[in-house]
C-alpha cells in the first residue's frame, strides 16, 4: 500500500509540476504575441484558459497510470490550476480569487481526469 501512495503522489505531482512549466512558458509566450496584435486583455484571458485546459488534459494523459486513473488524473488538473495561480500570484504581486477561478478549478479537474483516463485506455492499462 505504501508503494500506491508514493506512485500515485509521484505520478500527480509530475503531471502537475511539468504542465504548470510547460503553461507558463507557453502563456509568456502568447501573452507578448496576442499583445502586439490585440490590445484588449480579454484576449489574453481567453488564452491562458484555453492553453490552461489543454495542458491539464495533456500532461495527465501523459503522466498518469493504471489504477484510480480518474481520481489521480482530477487530481493533477487540480494541483495543476492551484500551482499556476500561486505562481502568477507571486509573479504579479497580487492575490484574487473569483467565480471563475472555481470554474478554472472545475474544468482542470475534470479535463485532468479525462486525460488520464483516455491515456489509460490508450495504453491499454488496466
């Protein structure tokens, strides 16, 4: 049981530490690219959600295992949004939480669980 619990820890927090490296790298990125050419801030939002979700579905169906797959893959997404507002939070000096960060919550669980779902029956794991 304790070899479970290390996987399941190591397998949720690699998905959740890579993917947040991968999405701030990327959200830079757009975010000097969507600046230069649409000056509404909107924009940017709508684009961190959009790579947010992608990267949490993406990195769970990577990382993640065989067994619990929905849970650990919910798991990760939620770990995943969790550490990108703490890290944006310190980048940028200030603290919100909103409505829609309860929806960003949401959604990466539930993309980080389907993600780690469909890498298991991609693997064909068990």
């Amino acid at each position: 049981m304790d070899e479970t619990i290390k996987r399941t820890a190591r397998e949720i927090s690699l998905a959740a530490v890579s993917g947040t490296a991968v999405y701030l790298f990327a959200a830079a990125i757009f975010a000097v690219i969507v600046r230069a050419y649409a000056p509404d801030a909107a924009v940017v939002t709508a684009t961190g959600w959009v790579l947010k979700a992608l990267f949490s579905f993406c990195f769970c169906l990577l990382f993640i295992h065989r067994g619990r797959a929905l849970f650990k893959g919910m798991g990760g997404g939620f770990c995943m949004c969790m550490l990108e507002m703490l890290l944006f939070a310190a980048i940028g000096g200030e603290f919100r939480l909103t409505w829609f960060f309860a929806l960003e919550l949401l959604l990466s669980a539930a993309l980080g669980g389907a993600g780690a779902v469909l890498g298991v029956k991609l693997r064909k794991e068990e």
